[in-house]
C-alpha cells in the first residue's frame, strides 16, 4: 500500500516543454510585464501633474490593449491560472483609471486649479482652503 519515494517524485514532475511551448511562455511573459509597467506608468504619471493627462489616457489604453490580448492568450493557451487572474483584475484597474481620466478630463480647469493650490499650500489650514475652493468651483448638485 506505501508508495515508495521514488515513485511519488516520479509523479509530481511535469514533462518538459517543448521549444514552442517555453517561447509562447516566455512571450505571456513578457506581454504580461509590459502591461503591468504601462498601468503602473498611468497611474504614476497620473499622480504627477493633471497637464500630463494625455500621456495618462494613451498609457490606460495602451494597457487596456495589451490586457485584452493577455487575457486571449491566457485563456486560449491555458496557461497560469494566476496569470488570468492577474490580468483580470488589471483590467478592472484600467477601466477605474479610465473612468478617472475622464471624470478629470471633464473637469480638467478645476482640477488644475486645485493642483496648483495644494502646490502652494503650506499649511493644512492652506490645504483645506483649497478643498473648500474646488468644491466651490464644481457644479452643485441637483435636488
């Protein structure tokens, strides 16, 4: 009834890849990689300054692009299931930062404004001001 330890290694090593299977690995890698820079990248450049929210916008796409293409290739291959995962959950941070973008794109003279505020603020008194300031400049709502 005991298996002997032999036969369990045995049974828990996968074959090897072939030279297909190891390149089409290695580019799911790398078109993983590339995804997560280009969302790390937006929401970065996003936190930088407002003006460059054009750069943002092409960065978002780019990684909404490159997140579709992961997630045809995850699932057609069947490669990493942590990978799908991965990747779904970039989409979903995507698709939030390209919300953003455009809520701030619609409101972008506001936004700007507030930016170059808080820059200036000193004092968290200072800040608040500026709070109190791009609330006062956004559209109120409608009861």
């Amino acid at each position: 009834m005991n298996t002997s330890p032999e036969q369990a290694g045995q049974q828990r090593t996968k074959p090897p890849l072939s030279e297909a299977a190891k390149a089409s690995l290695a580019k799911t890698r790398t078109l993983f990689r590339m995804f997560v820079v280009s969302i790390l990248g937006a929401f970065f450049v996003y936190q930088l300054d407002v003006n460059y929210l054009w750069l943002t916008g092409i960065l978002t796409a780019a990684s909404g692009a490159l997140g579709v293409v992961l997630l045809v290739r995850t699932a057609r291959l069947k490669e990493f299931r942590l990978l799908l995962i991965a990747t779904i959950s970039g989409l979903v941070l995507s698709a939030i930062l390209m919300l953003l973008i455009l809520v701030t794109a619609v409101f972008f003279d506001e936004v700007r404004d507030y930016q170059a505020c808080v820059g200036r603020a000193l004092t968290d008194q200072a800040q608040s001001a500026c709070r109190v300031q791009l609330e006062g400049s956004l559209p109120q709502q409608i009861p």
